[in-house]
C-alpha cells in the first residue's frame, strides 16, 4: 500500500470536505461515519479533530465512542478479564448499537441516537439522553474492531498501527489485547476494505493511503 506523509488537521478536512459532496448510502437523511482503531492510534482525537472540521463547514455532527456500548462485566468477563477472543468478539454490544444508534438514522427514522449506554466504572446503564440529529447531520463513531458488522457506514478511516507501534503504544497491563487486534487484522482485514488508512505509528507524523473510491 503506497502512503504518503499528511498532517491530523489536512486528514481530517480532506475526509470533511468528501464528506460535503456525499449522499447517504441507504438513502436515509444522515451521513455515518467510522473512525477505527485500537485505544492505542487514539481514534477519539481523530473524530474530534473531523467533528470540529464538519461543524465549521455547519453540520450537526454527534460523536458515539464504542465504549459507551460495552456488555456487562458478567459478559466481558465470562471467561476471565483478560481473554483476547472475548474482547475481539464480546465485549462491545453491537446489537445496541443497531438498535440505538444505526436504527434512528435508517430512512423514515427519527434521529433520535443514545450516545451511550453503559458506564463501565459502575457496571450500570447511563441513563444519557437521546439526542436527536439532525437531518443532513453526520453521525461519527469511533473505536476499536468497527468494521466487519456491516454497519451502514458511509466513509470509513482505519487507523493502522504496526505491530511494534501497536506493542510499544499499548500499557503494560492491557498487552493481553494484542492478539485481539493481530486476529482483527487477519480476519476482517480492515487496512483492505477502509476507505481511508491511516498510518500512525508515529502519532505527530501520520501518513494515508488516499481516498479509495467506492464503485
């Protein structure tokens, strides 16, 4: 894959301004949007830095972490705290993501998102309020393992760690999910199927792959 160097701030208004000229996909009235990436490439600055990007240019923009969407601890936890294969597949609840997120911004939906709805400190619902979005809004979630649930996402970024980077940018006592991300990329492969990929091994010198153009 040929990659050429870009600043966090050029990346993010580039995929803004493709994100102008798109329609949404499934013909529902809002643009959804994945950043993903292991906690370590830091997809949450990323989608902030697109969020801040598209709301310049006057969108609505709602951001949704995929760690508001966690299962309860007896699920994640279910074979030990530190199984890889639970974490890869388990620990997020993507049912609620369909039902709570994707499906309000389906056509005729009423835009109504919960922006999360676990707290994993207390192990307890949130109890956020909805937000509603508004039409032509774009709705960004960001995250680990996105890809492979055929989420209706209307321009994806993978943000691609090496190995050694992935290692070295990870805390000692969460190691244990390495295999979790090295089976992420064998499986799913999602530096194959992203519309953008993002190299950011060295976190103040990014580079990307381009725009990959959808047929």
């Amino acid at each position: 894959m040929r990659l050429e160097p870009i600043t966090w701030e050029r990346l993010t208004d580039t995929l803004a301004a493709r994100l102008e000229g798109l329609a949404p996909g499934d013909g529902s009235a809002w643009l959804k949007v994945a950043v993903d990436g292991a906690p370590a490439a830091r997809p949450e600055e990323t989608a902030r830095l697109l969020a801040e990007a598209l709301r310049l240019r006057g969108r609505d923009v709602l951001t949704v972490a995929t760690g508001g969407f966690l299962r309860p601890a007896s699920l994640r936890y279910e074979y030990g705290k530190q199984d890889p294969d639970t974490y890869f597949g388990g620990w997020f609840d993507t049912g609620a993501l369909w039902r709570e997120v994707f499906g309000p911004l389906e056509p005729g939906g009423s835009g109504r998102v919960l922006p999360d709805l676990w707290d994993p400190a207390t192990d307890r619902a949130t109890r956020s309020p909805y937000r509603t979005l508004a039409p032509g809004g774009m709705l960004l979630v960001h995250g680990p393992f996105l890809l492979g649930h055929w989420f209706p996402f209307d321009l994806t970024a993978h943000l691609l760690l090496s190995p050694g980077a992935l290692a070295r940018r990870t805390p000692a006592e969460e190691y244990w999910t390495l295999p979790a991300f090295a089976r992420y990329e064998a499986e799913v492969g999602p530096a194959d199927t992203a519309d953008a990929v993002v190299r950011a091994d060295h976190p103040r010198h990014p580079a990307w792959s381009g725009l990959r153009h959808r047929d």
